[in-house]
C-alpha cells in the first residue's frame, strides 16, 4: 500500500508540530476533567442544600416523635391513607418528624421493621402501607 508511505512521510516531517498539538490536547483535555470534576461537586452541594431548603422544619420546641408516630402523622394526610415504603420514608424525612439515632434519615427497611411491630396501627396491602 503505497499510500501508507505518503502518510508516514506527512507525519515525519510534521512530527514536531504533531507532539506539540497533542500535548496542547492533553492539557486542554486535563482542564476540561478537573473543571468537571469541580462543577460535578457544585451540583451536588446544590443539590443537598436544595433538599434541605425543602424540608419542613420540625415545630418548634416539639418532643422528638417516635418513628411509628410520624408514620401515622404522614399516613393520615396520605392520599387513600396508604403509602409505599419508601414514598412514606422521604415524606417522614422531607417534613422533618424523624431521624434514626445517628441522624441519617429512615429507610424503608425501618418503615417494614414498624408495621411489623405495630400490626395493631398498621396493615399492608400490596404494596402499600395503611393504617388500620
């Protein structure tokens, strides 16, 4: 393939203006990753102070609520009285009732954990949670 030598030659006698375009591309191309990297971590802080903003403070000088008393709270204004898990969990965490010990926010596996406790305030139903 004759051609292949014609490019071989092309590119030795611009070989040195190849290796300076190729570091420029490399630079360029590192800025552009660590400006990702910096916008990528901005979006997130936004995002978790947006979700924060959105949270109904808890009243004011309340008693801490028990996690099976911010579900009833949260299931009584429910459209139906019935949630799933996990919509009833950020709705608890969204209205600011209640935090696990370690401040984190409720899971789902706790909302399961209570209706199996306290079959008497609660039910399921499919897949929905309901109080009784």
């Amino acid at each position: 393939m004759p051609y292949l030598e014609d490019i071989g030659r092309v590119a030795a006698d611009g070989l040195e203006q190849i290796r300076s375009d190729l570091m420029q591309a490399r630079q360029a191309q590192q800025s552009c990753q660590q400006h990702l990297h910096r916008l990528s971590s901005e979006v997130a802080a936004l995002e978790w102070l947006l979700n924060l903003a959105q949270r109904e403070p808890p009243a004011a000088h309340a008693t801490p609520m028990t996690l099976h008393a911010a579900m009833a709270e949260v299931l009584r204004s429910a459209p139906g009285q019935m949630l799933r898990a996990a919509a009833l969990a950020a709705e608890i965490d969204r209205r600011g009732l209640y935090r696990m010990r370690d401040g984190r926010a409720v899971e789902a596996q706790q909302i399961h954990a209570r209706v199996g406790h306290y079959p008497d305030r609660f039910r399921r139903e499919a897949t929905f949670i309901k109080l009784t």
